[in-house]
C-alpha cells in the first residue's frame, strides 16, 4: 500500500473516530423525563438537597419551560432559598399564567420573601380578572396567613357570596377561618351550613361535636354569603 493510500485510511480513521466520539457524548447525556424523575424520586421523599441538582439540570438544558422553573422553584423553597425560589417561580408564572399551581407556588415565594406588597397585587389582578370563589378563597388563605384577619374575613365572604350557595367550599373556609380566630359561634354557624350539602358528611358532624354540637336532621343551615 502506497503512502497516498496510507495518508488517506488515517484520515478516514480519525474521522471515524471523532464520530463515534461525539455519538458516545450525546448518549450520555440523560433524558429529561429521566431526570424529572429522580428529582419527583427525592422531592416527594423529602431529601430535596438531593432533588435540587436533577431539577436545575432539567432548567439549565431546557430553560424558559414553565414546568422546569416551577419544580427548581418549589426545591429552593422547601431549602429555604427563598429570593432564588421566587425568580424561578416568576418565570413559572409569567409562561403559563392559567396555571393555578404556578400562581399558588408564586404567592408561597413571596410569602417567604416577606413580599406583601407584590403578593397582594398579584392576588387583587387575579381576582380581578378571573373573579370565580377560588380566587377570594385563595386571597382570604393569604390574608390570614399574613395575619390580616379582616382583609381574610372579607375575601371568604366575596367567595360565598359569589358561589351564593353552589358549593360547601366557601363555608368550609370560613368555618377553618373561624376556628383560627377563636369565633367558636360563627366557626359552628358555617360547619352547619356546610352541612346543608351532605348532612351525612362524618367529618362536619365530628367537628361539631368537637364543638359540643349535637348535629341532626333539623341542624343544617341553608348557606349564607355575607351575612
């Protein structure tokens, strides 16, 4: 075999080479469904130091994808890293602003933050432009968990008023609002009004003998909005 044909088996040699090469490189890199998996694996085990690096991949290879940014948010939350938490879930939010997980996991990072201003913002728009009872449920949970008991009160009121009796949801919130506050009278007034839906439901019925209430046929309410 001559030199020239020598020259040209080395070339086509390292070529080869270098194909494989970059073949072997792109196998080794992970799906990312595998790498979702393995963060959900740790997250929902409550290891999220371990969680955190398999979620950031997930972002780092794939940025600007609501899902990604929602999962690292609520990791760096759940570790403490409240202000990094809150930018991911910005983005979360502003890529799928319907999302209502992505909203909830924002309003929770400005909360961390000690954001009350944005925070309430954020829910006054939202009730604004959607205005159904689970936007003023959210607002009250909000409130209260602010301490702002009044702004709390008047948000689960709207709910009810807007529901205007369809749903146990809003007495059931107002009753939880009610026992946070100590309102033993109006937390047992809502627990019977929720009752009006299933009087058989064994865990209202619980909760009112919790409260020295003996609830029969003749105990429900029929619900209430603002009153």
């Amino acid at each position: 075999m001559n030199r020239a044909n020598v020259s040209r088996l080395a070339v086509a040699g390292s070529g080869l080479a270098m194909l494989l090469g970059m073949g072997l490189a792109g196998c080794s890199q992970r799906p990312l469904s595998s790498l979702r998996a393995d963060g959900n694996y740790y997250y929902y085990r409550g290891d999220y130091s371990s969680a955190l690096p398999y979620y950031q991949e997930v972002v780092d290879r794939k940025g600007g994808n609501a899902e990604g940014h929602y999962e690292l948010g609520r990791t760096l939350l759940a570790l403490g890293r409240a202000s990094e938490a809150r930018e991911q879930m910005v983005l979360a939010n502003s890529l799928e602003p319907e999302n209502m997980e992505y909203f909830d996991g924002l309003a929770d990072a400005f909360v961390a933050t000690g954001d009350e201003d944005q925070l309430f913002q954020a829910l006054e728009h939202q009730a604004r432009d959607r205005g159904g009872v689970a936007d003023y449920l959210r607002m009250g949970r909000y409130a209260l968990k602010l301490g702002h008991p009044d702004e709390a009160e008047r948000a689960l009121l709207g709910a009810a008023e807007i529901d205007d009796g369809k749903t146990p949801a809003p007495q059931l919130a107002l009753a939880d609002f009610y026992h946070a506050i100590g309102d033993k009278d109006n937390e047992v007034r809502r627990l019977r009004m929720a009752l009006w839906f299933d009087p058989a439901d064994t865990e209202i019925q619980t909760r009112l003998r919790e409260l020295g209430q003996i609830p029969g046929p003749t105990f429900v309410l029929e619900p209430s909005g603002r009153d």
